[in-house]
C-alpha cells in the first residue's frame, strides 16, 4: 500500500487515520465510549492525501516551548513528558506516538492541546504558545528540528505531518 493517508472526523471529536497498513484512532480515549462531553474541535477532513510536509520547527521555538512547559505543564505532565504528580497522561513514548505519530496530521495534536489544556482554563494559551509548546513536544519524541517554524494556524498544520 502506498504512503497515502486517509483520514475522517467523527462528530468533530475524534479522528481515524489510515495511514500505509496500519489503523490508528485519535482523541478515543475510554470516556469517549460513554456519553461524557467531548472538547468541539473543528472538522477537518483528510481524504487520500498523496503527498505531505513533515512538520517544521526551529531549536529556539522548542526552547521557548520547554520555558512555557516548565513553567505551566510540568506538574500534570512530569519533567521529562512521561506523567506527574497530578495525573496528566505522558506526552512521549509508544502511546504517545501511536496517537499522534506516524504521519498523522499535526493540526489534531494542536486541537488537542489548544481545545484541552490547561485543563483549568482550555484554550487560553495564545496560538503561537501552543505551537512553541508542540514544538517542545516534538523535539522531545525525537522529530527532528528545521529551518522553520511550526505555525500556528491549524489550516496550515492540517497540511503537515508528525513523522519521526
């Protein structure tokens, strides 16, 4: 099969990506098989792409994201991404890659992060932290740095892809 992605968003809460043989579910999480409320993100669908754009950061912009990390997200999320104290899931590793890895589109991690945190207060964060603190994310699950900003509109992030 070849390098194609396909994508759909069920009820603008979750997506599925079909990506070479493999079949991975994005924003499922075992509350979402009740009736609990789900975050409204917006519907983006992503039929066949043929090609795509890695996803794009600059060392400076993972810096100003781990600075912001240090400072808003390290209790829930734990120093080095893998859980803390307070409970939040572990932004890095297997799971975390499953989910948001392997060319899935970066516009769903953003949503996630932008429509879900801080958990006190969702969406407050300006756009370009989120993507300061994607950056950090990333740079942290071993994708590489570029010559280029992650940007922080989510049109444009639908059109680039979290590989590693």
């Amino acid at each position: 099969m070849s390098k194609k992605n396909v994508s759909w968003v069920i009820g603008g809460a979750a997506a599925i990506t079909v990506a070479g043989a493999g079949l991975f579910a994005y924003g499922l999480e075992s509350q979402a098989l009740t009736r609990a409320p789900v975050p409204q993100v917006q519907n983006h669908v992503l039929v066949a792409q043929a090609e795509t754009t890695s996803v794009s950061y600059t060392a400076e912009q993972a810096e100003r994201g781990k600075t912001e990390f240090n400072k808003e997200c390290v209790e829930c999320h734990g120093q080095d991404l893998r859980g803390g104290l307070l409970g939040g899931p572990p932004l890095r590793g297997v799971s975390f890659l499953q989910k948001y890895g392997g060319g899935s589109p970066a516009g769903v991690l953003y949503e996630v992060m932008s429509s879900t945190m801080p958990p006190n207060a969702p969406g407050s964060y300006s756009p370009t932290v989120y993507a300061d603190l994607m950056a950090h994310i990333l740079k942290t699950n071993g994708v590489r740095s570029g010559s280029t900003e992650l940007p922080s509109d989510i049109d444009a992030l639908y059109e680039l892809t979290i590989d590693k």
